[in-house]
C-alpha cells in the first residue's frame, strides 16, 4: 500500500512531467513552423532578387540565352546566375531554363519585370522549402540541443518541486494522524502547530479544540469519579463503623443509635438519587411529562413546605409572587428544582438571616413572555470566582458556612441547572444584595 505523500508525489511528477512534454512539443513545433517559414522568406527574397537582376538585365538589352550552355557562360553581356532548382519562363510562361521537370502551375511565380515592362517569370516549388545550408542545419540541431537540455532541467525541478510539495502537503496530515493515535490511547496533552491559513491549518486548529475538549472531559471524568467514590465512601464508613460498634456490644442498640444510622442511610439514598438523575440527565434520558401547569402555585406549595426548616434556623423568608403564572413544564421536576434552591438557602443561610423568593412575569425581546424565579439569601456569601462553579458536579464553596460540615451531595444545583435548561430556560448564580447568593431562573411562559 503506498502512501497518500507517494501517491501525491507520482500524482504531481505525472502532471508535471505531461505539462513539460506538451509544452516541449509545442515549442518544437512552434521553432520548426518558426524556421520554415523563416527560410521560405528567405527563399522569396532570393528568388526576388535573381528576378530583379533578370529585368535589369532584359531592360539593359539582354536577351533569354538559347542553350543551357550560354547561361552558364560567363563576362559582359551574359544573364545573371540563378539557382538550378528554379525555373525561368518567357513571357508566354515557357520554360526556358531550370528544373524543366517542374509544373509551372506548382509553382509560385515571381515576375520579371521593370516598370509596365513584363519580361517573363522565375518560379520555384510551393512546397515548404528544405533546409539545405549546412548554417541553417547547425542552427537547427543546436536549437533541438537546448530545447533537449531545458526539458531535461524542467523534468528534474519538476521532480524536485512535486516531491517537496507532496512532503508540505502531507506533513500536517502526518502530524493529524499521529496526533489522533496518541488521543486514541488517551493522550491528550499534545497540540498541532497552527501557523498554516488554508483547511488542513483549519483542520488543525479543529483537532487542537478537539483535544481541548478531551482532555478536559478525561480530567472532568476522574475528578467525577473521585469525588463519588469520596461521598459515598463518608456515610458507608459512618455505617460501617456504627454497625461494627453495635455488633461489638460496644454501644447499645437504643433508638437514638438507631436513628443516626437511619439519617445516614437517608442521606446515602438522597446521594444515590441525585447521581442518577444526574446521570440521566447528562445522557439526554431523563423523562419529562410536559403539561400546563401554574408556577407561582408550584413556588408557594414549596415555600409552604420548606417554611419550618426556615423558622427552625430562625431564618426569615419573605415572598413575592404574581399568581397565576402558567408555563408548560413537568411539575414532578419543577418542584424538584424548587426544593434544591430552598433547601440550599435553608442549609447554608447563617442562623439569624433572611431570604427573599419573588416571582414575576416579564416580556422579553421578540415579544417572548417569561417567568423570573429570584432567590436571594444573607451571608455567608460566595467568591466571586467560584459562583460560575456552583453548578458543577459535586462542587461547593468552601466558605465558613458554605462547606461539606454541614452536609448535602453537592449535585443539587447541577441537577437544578439540568431541569432549566430541558424546560428551555436559564440559571444564574450572582452576589446578593442581602449578603449571600442570589439564583436568578428564568424559564419561558406559556403563550
């Protein structure tokens, strides 16, 4: 199997070994044509002049020599030399001297003539004149040698040039493939040069994003799993050793011990359903029963809920909800959605503080109508840089309040951001007025 850089080199040595042979052709053929009518001019200029001496000879009282012999005689009085390969006619076209095997209606003719006086004709073959002085020959055949030496030349740049460009052309596609087997075992640390501006420096710069893009899944993924296998492994070590403890007599198996293995079981089992929805979610196979439904009585029915874990922290929730507010949505998951932003404000709220929940209808560009969920709690607040974070998998805050002492899987709000964006809305985490985070949802109402 030959490779694309020789197949791309015999391709470009082809072509231009074609374009060199049809050019040399054409130039041979272009001298040739060049030099015949080159010499066919010449020949009319000689055949011009031997009828000019002819007529000046006539007009000087000459006349047509009778025999062969006085032509070719020689002192005052006698006609000029002309060329056996001509023919001589009177001026009643006969032949009277040269090749009288020749057709005089073969030939072209040039008269002899002196003003209105016509003293006869020279004629010579129409045919292509041959190449017959050995100056002429030697011109030739030193025209056919540099012709031979500038194809030869052209032939090995041509060589040359293909190969170096086959190699130009085919290094990227080199440097692509490697680069592609090194991703296919999980390499994902090595980048394409990108100073090329045609489609395989396009393609390069495609490849580098592509490997961008891997290797901050690959990082993504372990980061994932490490963090699962650290949350799990927290309640089932507590488990664990709580079981071994009662197993051993160490602790008695009294309703309190009972009940602290209960939460952690409840706790893993939140921790397990989180993840599999999530997983469902990031898999596009997390069901939805769309209908029509009112969110300003979803958001009340959850604040209802979630009012006594609020007084229980002394935490005061304020509400301010337009009703009704109608939306397509699956209320299973909106509610869903409305129970992990208020249990993260409840948790994480310092005891003392207050919540805001306010809700609205608003137009927005196109004529589009929406509904704006706002949820804004005190301090502690977020940093900066870590609020665009809030939503990833199994990431908190590590504030003085904001941390894992107080519990939670850490996928409550990715699985939030999940459900909004399948009910084709947004979600935003941003510094509160009240000192804390505010979480700004919007999700598209009903027309």
């Amino acid at each position: 199997m030959h490779s694309i850089q020789t197949r791309l080199f015999l391709m470009l040595t082809a072509t231009g070994i074609a374009l060199v042979l049809v050019a040399t052709v054409l130039y041979q053929l272009s001298v040739e044509r060049s030099m015949q009518d080159y010499l066919t001019e010449r020949e009319r200029h000689r055949v011009q002049e031997v009828s000019e001496r002819l007529a000046e000879y006539r007009a000087g009282g000459g006349r047509w020599p009778r025999s062969e012999h006085e032509w070719h005689r020689r002192g005052p009085g006698t006609p000029p030399r002309v060329p056996r390969y001509l023919l001589v006619l009177d001026q009643h076209r006969t032949p009277i001297y040269g090749d009288f095997d020749l057709n005089p209606d073969d030939l072209t003719l040039v008269p002899i003539q002196q003003g209105d006086q016509m003293f006869g004709w020279v004629g010579y073959p129409q045919r292509t004149a041959p190449i017959q002085d050995a100056i002429d020959r030697q011109f030739r055949a030193q025209q056919l040698r540099t012709l031979g030496l500038t194809t030869g030349i052209t032939l090995l740049l041509a060589l040359l040039g293909s190969w170096l460009l086959s190699r130009y052309l085919v290094r990227p596609i080199t440097a692509i493939a490697s680069m592609s087997r090194q991703m296919a075992r999980g390499d994902f640390a090595s980048r394409l040069p990108t100073d090329r501006r045609d489609e395989l420096g396009a393609l390069s710069r495609d490849i580098n994003h592509l490997a961008s893009s891997l290797d901050k899944a690959a990082r993504a993924r372990d980061r994932w799993l490490a963090d699962i296998s650290h949350e799990l492994r927290t309640p089932l070590a507590i488990l664990q050793g709580e079981i071994e403890a009662l197993v051993d007599g160490i602790r008695p198996a009294d309703p309190k011990r009972l009940a602290s293995l209960h939460h952690e079981i409840l706790h893993l089992r939140r921790l397990i359903d989180d993840l599999h929805d999530l997983a469902l979610a990031d898999a596009g196979t997390l069901r939805y029963q769309m209908a029509t439904v009112d969110f300003a009585e979803l958001v009340d029915e959850q604040a209802d809920l979630f009012e006594p874990r609020f007084r229980e922290r002394h935490i005061t929730l304020q509400r301010e909800i337009n009703a009704p507010l109608l939306m397509d949505g699956d209320a299973t998951r909106l509610r869903q959605l409305l129970a992990n932003l208020l249990a993260n404000s409840a948790k994480y709220t310092d005891e003392g503080g207050k919540a805001r929940l306010r809700l609205r209808g608003h137009t927005g560009a196109g004529g589009q109508r929406w509904l704006e969920l706002v949820l804004d709690d005190s301090a502690p607040g977020v940093p900066e840089d870590a609020l665009p974070r809030l939503f990833d998998h199994l990431f908190r805050a590590e504030t003085a309040s904001r941390n894992r002492a107080l519990g939670g899987s850490g996928l409550g709000l990715s699985l939030a951001r999940r459900i909004v964006e399948a009910h084709g809305g947004t979600i935003d985490a941003s510094a509160s007025p009240l000192g804390g985070v505010r979480m700004t949802v919007s999700l598209p109402a009903s027309a």
